[in-house]
C-alpha cells in the first residue's frame, strides 16, 4: 500500500511562534517536518541553522526532514544530525562528491536524500540510487516558498518511479515546490508519494481541515 506523507515546509510558518506552529502541524496529521537550509549562495536567500532545527525537533515527535540548499554541504552534515535531523538531503548541484556525501550522512545514522533542480535530469543521480533512502524533486527553482509548480518536472518524476519500484527499495519520492491542493493529484499520479508544502499548508485556516483535504485527494490513488 503506498505510504503518502505529508511535509509541512516551516518556511512558511510564523517564526515568531515557531514551536506552536510546529506542535499545531503535528496535530493536524503532518507526517514529517521539513526544514529549509539556504545558505545565500547556493540558492540567494538565507534561513536557519542547526539551532532553530534542534528548537524545532524538541517541539515535536515527527521526523525531521532537512533540506541543505547548501553549497559542499559535507562540513555541516554531523551539526544538523546533532540538531536532530532523521533525514538529510543534499542537491546533486552543489555536492563535487555526490556519492561520499551521500555515504557520510548513512555513516552518521539518517535517512540520505538525494535532491535535483528542475532543470537536472533524473540520470544524474543514476550513479547513486542505491545510497538514498529519499529522493528529492524540486518543482519550483530553490530558493522561495510561494512559486509556481514547474509541470515540465512531471516526466522526471514518472521516471524515477518506474526506477524505484524496478529496484524494489522502499525509496520516498518526494516534491517540493508549488505543491498543494492544485497539484497534488498531477505529482501523485506520475508517482510522488511524500508532499513538501509551504504556502499551501501554512496559509490555509484551518491545518487540520488541509490535511485531511488532502488525503481525501490522495484516497484515490492508493493501492
Ligand atoms: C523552496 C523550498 C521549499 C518551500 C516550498 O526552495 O525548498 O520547501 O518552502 O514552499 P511552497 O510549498 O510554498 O512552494
Ligand atoms: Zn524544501
């Protein structure tokens, strides 16, 4: 049965109460927590550190699911597994050694996530398919929550699928980016199971009411 999560995205949350955010997304169904790490020259914005992670993993229960939008990420990757980080993902773009990055984050215990911008194709992260637990499509350019779904990331979703389930490991494909009850169905369709949403998820009035919204929409896709 395919396992549909949902990844409330904190950069759309109020930061001036960022812990009840955190614990009223918990309560409202949310699956995972994911937290955007930018680091002003990868992508041109800046967020947070390994400190607001750990504030954020000690309001809550549910994984932690962290994105290093990060240039050569490798220097900071124990810091967020200290901070509590259950997943690291790392873009193919800015890693020079994609494949030692990916096994250094299994060394240290999470889950390794492989990430790709909408203009990189899904062969270049053939070569190390089998070090990830997740695979991360971006379907807006990193950088803002808010963007506009970018639909010509659909086929690299179906391929990475069909890829997947060839191997027959439990990989989550996720999205990321523009994602929310306008989209949902087209990503799941061509196979996403795990659903970053920022804007989407923090701007609706009733949380609880979204996520069910949501899984109502999925219902249909189970199997
Ligand atoms: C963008 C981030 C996203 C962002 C998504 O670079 O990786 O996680 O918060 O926000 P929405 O869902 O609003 O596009
Ligand atoms: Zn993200």
């Amino acid at each position: 049965m395919t396992q549909f999560k949902i990844a409330p995205s904190i950069l759309s949350a109020d930061f001036g109460r960022l812990a009840e955010e955190v614990r009223a997304a918990e309560r409202a169904g949310a699956d995972w927590m994911h937290l955007d790490i930018m680091d002003g020259h990868f992508v041109p914005n800046l967020t947070i550190g390994p400190d607001v992670v750990a504030a954020v993993a000690k309001a809550t229960r549910l994984p932690i699911d962290v994105h290093l939008m990060v240039r050569e990420p490798d220097h900071l990757l124990e810091a967020f597994v200290a901070a509590g980080a259950t997943a690291l993902g790392v873009h193919v773009e800015a890693c020079t050694h994609l494949h030692r990055t990916l096994s250094q984050i299994r060394k240290l215990g999470v889950r390794p996530c492989v990430v790709l911008n909408p203009a990189t194709p899904a062969s270049a992260i053939e070569p190390v398919l089998h070090l990830v637990d997740q695979i991360l499509v971006m379907t807006v350019n990193p950088g803002f929550s808010g963007q506009k779904f970018i639909a010509e990331t659909l086929p690299k979703i179906r391929e990475l699928r069909t890829w997947i389930d060839a191997s027959r490991r439990p990989v989550d494909i996720v999205v990321d980016g523009g994602i929310g009850p306008d989209t949902i169905e087209r990503v799941a369709v061509h196979g996403a199971n795990a659903f970053v949403m920022g804007s989407a998820f923090f701007k609706s009035p009733d949380y609880k009411q979204f996520v069910d919204g949501i899984r109502g929409q999925l219902a249909q896709f189970t199997s």
